[in-house]
C-alpha cells in the first residue's frame, strides 16, 4: 500500500528565503510522485512530477524536487520566496494503476505555506 | 472547454436531501476521478472511470454515494440522504489515455458542499 506523509502543516518564510517543504512516502512498488499547488478556492494545479529518469525535477515558477529512494523523500524546494506563493501544497504518489492508464493518486493531508513581507 | 469544469461551484443541502454533482473533463479525455477533500485534508480517491466503464469504485464511503459517466465524457456524483460528515469539496479530475504514468491529471475547481 502506498502512503504520504507531509511534515508540518503550516510553514512560514520570509519574502526571498528558501522555501522547503517536507514529503516522505511509503510504497511497495516503484513510485511515480507527485506535488500540487492548491489557491485558495481553486482546483489543484501540477508543480512537477517523478515519474523515472533524473532524479532532481524541475517543475513550474521555480519550484524544483529531489527524489531519494534511500530516504523515501520528495522534499520541494524553492531558492527564494515570493508573495505568489503563498498556497496549499500536496504531495501525491500514485496509487492503483489501472492496467497502463493514468492511476489514482494519493495525497498528503497538505501543507500551507505562508510568505511574509 | 478549456479545462475541467465542475458546478456547481456551492452546494448547501438539508440533511436528508439528495445531492448531484456535474463534472465536465477535457474533451476527449478517456480517464476521469472523483475525490473528496474535507476541511484540512488532502484529497481521498473517491472513484474512477475509464471511458463510460467505472473500473474503481473503492473508495466511495457508502452506498448513499453513486456515479455515473453514461457516455464516457460528462460524470455525475450522487450523494442520496446526504449527512454532515458529507460536507468537503468534491473535486473531479481528468486525464489522457497514455500506456505508462506520464499523463497528468487536470483537476476542477471543485464544488465545496456544506450539509446543514
């Protein structure tokens, strides 16, 4: 069975510092990885994804993640806050897969990210 | 359309009353989710549809939740005798058919329903 657990419920940084953001998960297969972004009212959005290959991704406004197997963490990174920022984050793995298709994900319960001025 | 789109956006029902919920994926994408997100939470697999067949219904929490993609694109989420702990955002998300993991999955914005 495959498991997230997101490490801190709420972060705050200031305006230019590193923003990291903690993921370790559990899986008994080869995971496919996932974090999301999630504004306030908004459906979630796609940073990046792990699927096979390098293990360092890049994703979207900056953000980038690191894969460790011998640590089972996907921990997002970013060098310098901005106000933008300041949303939900989701780490995911990939769940059941259903016969080659895309398949269900499974979430972290979250972690909201606050950026001060 | 453009993206996922699912209505409506706010759902209030009385305790007891039935509820559906509209989802409209991407035109032509085959696999399609459903996930409920309560307050605090990360989203949990409620359903999944692969054209009109519903392949995975494991994590519906009762038989008071039903779903249904009759043609393989619009999907609707049914809630019968809905009760509070059904109050979350019900979000619906939709992919391309692809042999590996490579798609992604695009999400609607949700549609946040409170059971008073």
């Amino acid at each position: 069975a495959q498991s997230v657990t997101q490490l801190g419920s709420h972060v705050s940084v200031s305006e230019g510092a590193l923003v990291l953001l903690r993921c370790n998960y559990s899986s008994s297969v080869p995971p496919y990885l996932f974090w999301y972004v999630q504004y306030p009212n908004q459906g979630l959005q796609l940073l990046l994804k792990y699927t096979t290959g390098a293990t360092l991704v890049k994703g979207i406004n900056g953000f980038e993640a690191e894969f460790k197997k011998s640590e089972t963490s996907f921990h997002l990174t970013k060098p310098s806050a901005h106000m933008s920022d300041a949303a939900e984050y989701f780490c995911a793995v990939s769940g059941r897969n259903y016969g080659g298709s895309q398949g269900n994900l499974i979430f972290g319960k979250g972690t909201k990210l606050s950026v001060k001025p | 359309g453009a993206g996922v789109s699912q209505s409506p956006r706010y759902k209030v029902a009385k305790r007891g009353q039935d509820v559906a919920l509209r989802c409209d994926p991407i035109s032509g994408h085959v696999s399609l989710f459903w996930y409920q997100q309560a307050l605090g939470q990360g989203p949990e697999f409620l359903t999944y549809f692969q054209n009109e067949a519903q392949l995975d219904k494991s994590g519906l929490p009762s038989d008071r939740f039903f779903a249904e993609r009759p043609e393989g694109s619009v999907s609707t989420l049914k809630i019968q005798r809905t009760q509070q702990e059904d109050s979350a955002v019900y979000l619906c998300a939709s992919s391309a058919r692809d042999r590996g993991m490579n798609t992604e999955a695009f999400f609607g914005q949700g549609t946040r329903l409170t059971v008073v």
